[in-house]
C-alpha cells in the first residue's frame, strides 16, 4: 500500500526541481483513483435509466440511490487503502472520519456529476475524483462510463484521455467556432455572458466540462454554483493540459487551507480556458 507523503515530502513538494519526483509519486494514487472511477461508474450505468424515485436536497438539486450507492462505494475503497487520508464527498461530506488534517491530504469526491441528466435520462454524467495534497490537487480523474472516457492528470505528469497525453485547444474566442461550456444557472441567471461566446454549450455536467477543456474540445468552460468537489479534479486536467482555471474574476482557486468554506460545501466557482483569453474571461466574470 502507497503510504501519504510525510512531512519532509510537503515541505519539498513546491519545488520545481522535484516535479519529475511528484509524478512518480503520485502515479499509485492515480492508478487507485482510476480504478476506484471505474467501478463508480459501473454503479453508476446499473441505475441509469432504472431509477424508481428521484429525491430533492433543495429546489432544482435532485439525488439519487445512484449518487448515494456510488460515494458510499467510493468512501470504503478509499478508506479500505489510505486509512490515513479523509474523504470529502458531496453526499455525506466527511462521514465523521475527520483524520488529521484536511488540508494536508484529502479525496475529494463528485460520485455523480450531472445528476439532473443522469435522472433524466441523459448519457452525459461522470465521476469525479481529486486528490489534494498541501491543500492543492497532485491527482485528477474524471470517468464518463457511458463513453468509457477516462480523463487524468498527475501533478507535473501530465494529462490523458484514455492514457493519450491531452492539450488545450489553441483556438480564440473570437474565432467563430469557439465552444465555451455555461451552466444552466448561467443561462438563467446571466444571459449577457453568451453573448461573449459563439458557441455556448451547456452540457449539465461541470467535470465535463473541465475535462473537455482540456481535451481542447472546449476553449473555455464556466460555473458559477458549483463546489470544491465539481472542480478538484477538473482543475488539474486543465492546468497539466496547459490550460488555467481560476475563479470569476481571475483569483487563484488553491491551495485552500482546512478553514476554507469549500470543505463546508460552499461556493467555488470557476472559470477555465486554454490560456489564450484567460484575462479576458476573468475580466468579464469580475463583481
Ligand atoms: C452539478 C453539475 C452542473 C453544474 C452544477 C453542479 P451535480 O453537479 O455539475 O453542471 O452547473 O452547479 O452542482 O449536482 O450534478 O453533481
Ligand atoms: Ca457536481
Ligand atoms: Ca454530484
């Protein structure tokens, strides 16, 4: 079993010299997260379309026996190999094991991203799995079972679909073909954002809308109420594909300390791009 970095490892992590040494290290981490996806989302695929009942958190914000059998599964796969580090899940947050610090080394977990589709019946729905170390993610993995797309990144090793190295587009916004991923609250509640955009696309899933702008299918993705666990992964798929996320208006997304309100489940949003009109973008998402 791959044991969590020690103190000695936070304390040298930051420095470029040992990037080559992060990815080693972390790649056991993405192995197990990869596999742990995978069997999510096999879960996942044996609901989808068989649910008996949908349930609401709060207006507009439905759970599922899908969302809740694939967290629990997740936290017990987890929890079974690094007894030592916690897990943060949307569905029951810490679940009581509160083991050392956070902050230090924390799965953060989306056991289905894209519920309203999921119960639905739309194919577009994945799991979303981030590791943090020192507050700041080393491992990304997205996995859309109905595609069997399976997206990571290690910090400083890279990032793949299906194990091929991805990029960021090179496209501009002003290009005319220009796919830029919105949400629906942002169709509802800031119209004048898609007038930005060519072609605004909302897909109803946030991790995949991070994955594909790292894939260079999206030259942007935006969300405003989204949280800790719908960018965690996401965020280091676009950074290792050469792409930058931030929050609206440009701020830095990590490294968040253990007081952060994101493990209170409260708002991150984001904005990513491929780079090229990150300013842009963050200028427009300002206030
Ligand atoms: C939601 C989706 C959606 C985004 C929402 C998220 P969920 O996650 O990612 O695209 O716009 O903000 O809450 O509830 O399906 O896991
Ligand atoms: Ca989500
Ligand atoms: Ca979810």
């Amino acid at each position: 079993m791959e044991q969590p970095f020690t103190d000695a490892d936070f304390m040298s992590r930051p420095k470029a010299r040992n990037k080559d040494h992060m990815a080693i290290s972390t790649r056991g981490y993405a192995d197990t997260a990869e596999r742990v996806a995978r069997e999510a989302g096999r879960i996942l695929v044996g609901y989808f379309e068989q649910l008996e009942r949908i349930d609401l958190k709060g207006h507009g914000n439905p759970v599922t026996i899908a969302d809740r059998t694939s967290e629990k599964y997740v936290r017990e796969a987890f929890l079974a190999e690094y007894p030592d580090i916690p897990v943060f899940g949307e569905e029951y947050g810490m679940d009581g094991h509160e083991i050392g610090d956070i902050a230090k080394a924390c799965w953060v977990v989306d056991p289905l991203d894209g519920t309203v589709n999921f119960a639905t019946g739309s194919p577009i729905f994945a799991v979303s799995i981030g590791l943090l170390m020192d507050g700041s993610p080393v491992v990304g993995v997205i996995f859309d079972p109905l595609r069997n797309q399976m997206f990571t990144a290690t910090l400083g090793g890279g990032a793949t679909r299906n194990g091929v190295p991805m990029r960021v587009s090179e496209r501009k916004l002003s290009d005319g073909i220009s796919p830029v991923g919105v949400s629906g609250d942002i169709i509802r509640s800031r119209p004048e954002f898609l007038q930005h955009f060519s072609k605004g696309r909302s897909i109803g899933s946030a991790a995949l809308q991070l994955s594909y702008v790292a894939a260079g299918i999206f030259d942007a993705a935006l969300d405003e109420y989204t949280s800790l666990w719908d960018v965690a992964a996401g965020w280091l798929l676009v950074h290792e594909a050469g792409g930058v996320t931030t929050h609206w208006g440009g701020a830095p997304i990590f490294p968040k300390t253990k007081d952060d309100p994101a493990f209170r489940s409260e708002v991150v949003n984001f904005v990513a791009s491929n780079g090229l009109e990150h300013d842009l973008l963050a200028e427009w998402t300002k206030g």
